[in-house]
C-alpha cells in the first residue's frame, strides 16, 4: 500500500513522512524527486528543464513504473512525500496506480499561505523562491483539481499530524495490514 503525503511546497510533507515510518513497520520512504535528480544528471544541458522536472514525461511514468514495482514486492507501507498539483500528472502517476489496483491513501497537508511562508523561512528557504512562489497555485490546485484526505496543518505538530495519518490509515487498512 502506498501513503501519498501531498501539499504545498514547505507544508512539511517530509517531516510528516519521516515520524510515519518511524511508527510503521515495515515502512520505506519513497523520495519521487530522486527520480528527478538522476535525470537532470543524466541528460545533456540542453535537454534539461530548469523549472520543474515534473513537466517531463519520462519522470512520471518512471515514477509511476517504480511505485507499482515496490508495490508489488514490498509488503510494507510504501511512504511517498511529493507535491504534485498538476491533475494530469496525478492521474498519470496517483491515477494510474489506483486503476491498476494499488492501495493508494492520498493525503492532502494543508495551510495557510502565511503558515507555508514561515515554514519554507525556518527551513532557510526565502519568501519569494521557487517553493514559495508555487504556493498559490498548489492551494488552488487542491481546493479544485486534486481531491485527497486534507489534514490542516496550522498551529500543529509533526506528532500530532502523523498520529492523524496513521489513524486514517488503521481504519483504511486495519491494525493488523499496518504491521504486516
């Protein structure tokens, strides 16, 4: 089964993500981007995006590919930390698995735009950088195109927001499926 934490950028997926697989065991964490980066690194300059490497096709259907095969071998919860906000790129990646029968719980973090600014500034990242500057877009994309399980996230700790997932997860799946 897969635990899709998504939400804006700096809206803590990550660190949600990390108290997760400290509670679920087995768990392993899944890191999408790490697809991104073999690409860029890979590929010539000119072939290379910039912006975001979501945009490229061969890193949705890798990532897509990978999930399915972890899925497949891998008993264990499967704990993927990533924004994605563009619906076509749900459905090629999210979408995709669940019609191919893949567990999937889709959890949206959710925040204010200042809750999101101060926790993209405590982690050293500034109020007007690429993370911050996708704020808008990521809010609006999940109150219209991508529907999940939104947990707000305001004035609340790590702690508490995983112990809220891994709730949701015990009723989803069952105590027992959680420590299989």
């Amino acid at each position: 089964m897969i635990l899709w934490i998504n939400g804006a950028f700096g809206s803590g997926k990550s660190s949600v993500a990390e108290a997760i697989n400290k509670k679920v065991s087995p768990s392993f964490i899944y890191d999408p981007e790490q697809v991104g980066y073999f690409l860029w690194s890979v590929f010539p300059d000119v072939m290379k995006r910039k912006d975001d490497f979501q945009h490229m096709m061969i890193w949705r259907e890798f990532n897509y590919k990978i999930l399915k095969h972890i899925s497949d071998n891998y008993s264990g919860l499967i704990i993927a930390p990533m924004t994605i906000y563009i619906k076509q790129y749900y459905d090629e990646i999210i979408g995709n698995l669940i019609r191919d029968g893949v567990s999937v719980l889709h959890i949206i973090l959710s925040a204010t735009r200042q809750t999101i600014i101060e926790r993209l500034l405590q982690r050293d990242d500034t109020a007007d950088g690429w993370q911050a500057q996708h704020i808008d877009v990521c809010l609006k994309a999940f109150d219209v195109d991508i529907s999940g399980k939104k947990i707000a996230t305001d004035h609340r700790s790590v702690v508490e927001i995983a112990s809220d997932i891994f709730d949701l997860l015990e009723i989803q799946y069952g105590q027992e499926a959680l420590n299989s």
